[in-house]
C-alpha cells in the first residue's frame, strides 16, 4: 500500500499518512505500523486500517493542512474480551483496534490531568493574590471552586471510566468486540475438587476464570480421577440445591426447601429420580473428570461413572476427558519381530494402534469422551526466550511479556545455526530396568546411532542431555536447552504401550525439525509435512532424514521447524487444552468413536 493511498474505512475511502503523529503522541503514524505488525503479526495494511478506523493517521483533503486524527469518546461501555492470540484474523485485527483506542483514550487523559492541574494550580496562585491583598471572599472562593469543578465535568466522564476496564484487561491485549458494544462477555466459572493441584498458568485463559463457590448456577467442576469416589455426597448436595431452586421457581416462594426427610437422605432421593428429571436439575452446571494417566482407566471408571455418578446426578452433565483413546498400542511388539525378521520393519502398520470406541458409553456414563494431549511446558518456553534474549538480543524487539516474545521471535528460533545433525536424546542406558516399555526407543535409538556408520559426514549424538525421570519433568537443564537450539533434525519414540509425551512440545519449541513416530490422535493443529514429519519405517525415517539434511532442502526443513513451534505456541499451551476441553460443545465434533475434540486438518480427522 503506497503512502496516501486511499483505502475503504467504514464505508468511506480515506487517505494514510504515515510522516504525521499517532494520535496525540510523538510516535509517527509510519513507526506505528510497524510496532503493530511485530506485536500482533498482522500486515502493514491492516495495521493501517486499523489506526484509520480509530480516526488516526488521516491524511487531510486539504495538501497544504493534514491532521493527526482526534478521538471520539467512547460513550457506551464496551465488551472487554481478553485475548493472547496473534493470528492474522480478523479477531487480532479487533484487538489491535482496541489496543490503539485504549491507548488514545489513556493518552487524552493524561493531556486531560495536565490541563486540569496546570489549572488548579493557577487558580491557588490567584487565591493567595487575591488574600494578600485583602480582596478574598466567599464569593471568590465559591467561584474559584464553580471553575474547578466545571473542568473536571468537562474531561473526566468523557474520556474515561475507570469501571470500564477490570484489571486482568489491562495485563493482557485488550480486544473490545464492536458488534457487542453494550453487555459484558464474562468468562465462564471453574471451580477445582483440589485446587492445591491446579497449574498458575490455567489462570492465563480468557474465557475461563476460578471460583470458590462450588455452588454457583452455571459452574464447571473438575476433579482428577483419584477423587471421583470422593465427589459423590458434594454431588448429591448440590443437587439438592437445584431442587429446590425448581421448587422455588415453580411456587414462587424463595423459602421452599425439601422435606427433611429428604434432606437427610438426598443422594436415595436422587436414584429414585429418571435420568431425564436428573438432566434437567440445573443443567449449566457441568462435572468434568480428568484421567491423565498412561494407560487410561479402562472399564471401571466409565462403570463408575454409570453406577455411582450418573445415578445420581444424571449423565449429560458428566464428561470424561482421557490421555488414553487408542488402544492395541504394540511397538516392543514390532521391536522384537523386526529384530528378528526385516520384513516386519518395512512397516509400522498396525502395531501402531487403533482408535478405543466409546460410542456405547455415550448417552448413560457421560455425555462425552474427549483427548487430552500434553502442552507447552512454561519453564521449557522461558528457557528459550532467556538463552535467545541473553545470546541474540538484536534477534527481537523484546517486550517483558514472555507471552508476545514467544511467538515473535520463532523465525529467529528456527534459522539458529545448528552444528549437530541429529539428536535422540535417549539411549537405552535410560531403561534397561524397564525395557517391556522402552524397547521401541531403545531400538529406534539404535539405528540412529548406526547411521554414521553408512553415512560419515553425519553427526549423530543420542547421549541423553539433561535430566530425566521425575527432574526432567520438574526442573530444566541449561544443557537440554542448548541441544535443543544447537541440533537440526530431533528424532522421538513413543513408549511402548501407549502414545503421548512431553518431549513432543519440547522438539517442537525448539524450531528443529522434530520426526515422530505415528500416532492415533495428534495434538492440536499437528498435520504431517507442514509442521512435522511422521516416520513409518526405519528405511522411511533415514530416507527422511537424508533428505532434509541435504542444504538444497534446508529451507524447506527450517519452515517445517517453524511452524511447529508456532502451532506449539498458539494453540497448543495449557490454557489453549483447558479452553478446548472445556468449552467444546458442539456435537459435530465427535467423531464415530465417540471421542470429542474440535476438528483439524490429519490423520485422526473426526
């Protein structure tokens, strides 16, 4: 877009002028373009538009006068929606929007304090005056005050109200949604069975936010599967509550309770009830059970849920979020077979696994089935942005949130010269006391580190670097992050019985390219040969791995790692899993397994 150009802004075409000041700053309208294409990664022209459409940065029809813009008044409380995401949508273009508008807003008043202060302060000037020389009287003063208070009539309300904004808006982007102008987005309401367990980062989402009140209307309960046979009595008392609400509303008395009777044994009350008279008991409220553990918990939990759960509190509020939705999972299985037969290992094939189908479960156990995968792991991220900060700080104009940092800075991460070829970062020295889990590492492991031997000018290292076991899920190593950023192709091996693991994040975040093994169900937004490569084979894994080691091919490997730290980032942090699970209740997304998750483009599609 050429400086003057004009452009389409609500409905009106108006020119740009990029050598005037933003606003009522000394920033110049051209240097904040470029502070919004880096910050919220979206381009030049809708940055341009954007400041248009706050009456910014607008050329005047008269050649000779052009003007800054001035700020209209905002005179409706706008919806305040917080928002992290830096996609190039529309959404990121609100936010940017609302970004300037605050900061126009935040500006104007500070010129606003000035006036009225400068104000003040010669009105007190002219009082002493007025007293020396014996002059001052109640009418003076009365008018000094009528003066006063008619300046701060003037600024104050209209530019700003400080109940408009709530502090977490202002420590996150603020996007204010134009087609909702007058009512309030609130987030929806979270309590924990054991909040002692809850990560600090689930407070970072937007559209979720922690109670303390277990018995509000519309509540999210979450408990750990370890505590579903704690939960039951709790359960059946906020049942009773609903009761008695619908007891409430139907007789128009807000003192109707039930009998004590049935008070006293609500949870036999309950079972007496149909599920459909269940369902309908303050149906907002919803109960997720999380079961985040390696081989999932087969047939009694769902039982469980059947039998001790969904009789009493009815089955369309409960919904079971697992790690485990694959199954028949056999990879020491082809280890063996291959080691003894090479036909075996032209092929992963089905030893790989199969999708668990929950479609029986669904409409008496719970009301969905949904995959959790593992996210971005916080500590790892940090550690990356610090080594990038301290060793290229000209790589990024840095902010002092780690949040915007992230993302910005994933070309650099990915374009980092990288001296070592391959890592594993796992040998078999790492489980040679568990090795019925860990034989199709230790395998895979294995064949890396022979390919030097048929190709020399090939550095492989498969030394395990950094902590492991329970330290290298609580702790980072300086050195793992230094290999992480030092090596350009990661290759990772699931465990034997079951599919999922961090290091899967970690490879990502690094900006390597990261090959995997297959999987049933991928993360978020993983799509093989746009931000990863699925190797199905030894034979396909070094056929790859020549490949994207040739320099004619590097490109290709560099964006390939890019935009799997991206998508690691975006979509894929804490927040991002809590919000899918959560809050995903379109029944399009299940898939004929009965398992429940918002649809990307792969294998495992719904």
């Amino acid at each position: 877009m050429e400086e003057g150009e004009r452009i389409e802004v609500g409905g009106k075409s108006v020119k740009f002028c990029g050598e005037i000041n933003w606003g009522k700053t000394s920033i110049s309208c051209k240097n904040r373009v470029g502070f919004l294409v880096n910050t919220y990664h979206i381009s030049p022209r809708d940055a341009k538009v954007s400041l248009l459409e706050s009456e910014n940065c607008i050329c005047s029809e008269s050649s000779s006068n052009i003007s800054g813009g001035s700020e209209i008044p905002i005179q409706t409380k706008p919806t305040i929606v917080l928002s992290r995401t830096t996609e190039t949508n529309s959404t990121s273009l609100r936010a940017t929007v609302a970004a300037t508008k605050q900061f126009d807003r935040e500006t104007q008043f500070t010129s606003d304090l000035t006036t009225i202060s400068l104000s003040l302060l010669a009105t007190l000037v002219l009082m002493k005056y007025c007293r020396r020389k014996g002059i001052l009287s109640v009418y003076a003063l009365g008018f000094v005050i009528l003066i006063y208070q008619s300046l701060l009539l003037q600024y104050m309300p209209q530019h700003i109200s400080f109940d408009e904004f709530d502090l977490p808006s202002l420590l996150t982007n603020a996007q204010i949604d134009k087609n909702n102008s007058s009512a309030s987005v609130m987030p929806t309401k979270v309590w924990y069975f054991d909040d002692k367990n809850v990560p600090s980062t689930s407070y970072n989402s937007s559209k979720l936010v922690q109670t303390m009140n277990k018995n509000e209307e519309a509540v999210l309960w979450i408990l750990r599967l370890p505590d579903m046979t704690k939960i039951g009595t709790i359960a059946a008392e906020r049942m009773m509550l609903g009761l008695e609400k619908q007891l409430q509303h139907k007789f128009g008395n807000n003192q109707q309770q039930l009998s004590s009777t049935i008070r006293t044994n609500i949870t036999g009350y309950l079972r007496n009830m149909t599920q459909d008279e269940l369902n309908n008991v303050n149906p907002e409220w919803k109960l997720f059970i999380s079961d985040l553990t390696d081989r999932g918990v087969g047939p009694w939990g769902l039982w469980y849920m059947k039998t001790e759960l969904a009789a009493i509190l009815g089955w369309k509020r409960i919904h079971y979020i697992t790690r485990t939705t694959q199954d028949n999972h056999h990879m020491d299985s082809w280890a063996t077979q291959s080691k003894q037969n090479s036909q075996v290992a032209s092929d992963f094939g089905s030893f790989a696994g199969v999708p668990i189908n929950f479609t029986e479960h669904l409409g008496n156990s719970c009301a969905s089935v949904q995959r959790s995968t593992y996210g971005v792991r916080d500590d790892i991220n940090d550690a990356i942005v610090n080594y990038m900060r301290h060793n290229f700080p000209s790589a990024f104009e840095w902010t002092n949130d780690n949040v915007t940092n992230s993302l910005a800075i994933s070309p650099a991460v990915a374009k980092l010269s990288r001296p070592m070829d391959i890592r594993t970062f796992w040998n078999a020295t790492v489980c040679e006391s568990r090795a019925n889990r860990c034989n199709f590492r230790n395998y895979v492991a294995g064949e890396v580190a022979s390919l030097p031997s048929k190709h020399p000018s090939m550095k492989v290292d498969t030394d395990v670097i950094g902590f492991i076991h329970n330290a290298g899920r609580k702790f980072v190593s300086p050195d793992y992050i230094q290999a992480l950023l030092t090596t350009k192709i990661i290759v990772l091996a699931q465990r034997d019985k079951w599919e999922g693991h961090l290091r899967l994040m970690e490879g990502l975040l690094s900006g390597a390219l990261v090959l995997h093994d297959p999987q049933v169900y991928w993360p978020y937004g993983i799509v093989d040969g746009v931000n990863i490569l699925v190797y199905h084979s030894m034979f396909d894994l070094e056929e790859k791995i020549l490949y994207y080691l040739d320099p004619a091919n590097e490109q290709e490997r560099i964006m390939i790692g890019q935009r799997g730290r991206e998508i690691a980032l975006s979509k894929n942090r804490f927040w991002d899993n809590v919000e899918r699970l959560l809050l995903n209740g379109d029944k399009k997304y299940v898939n004929d397994y009965g398992v429940s998750y918002q649809p990307w483009k792969g294998h495992g599609n719904p």
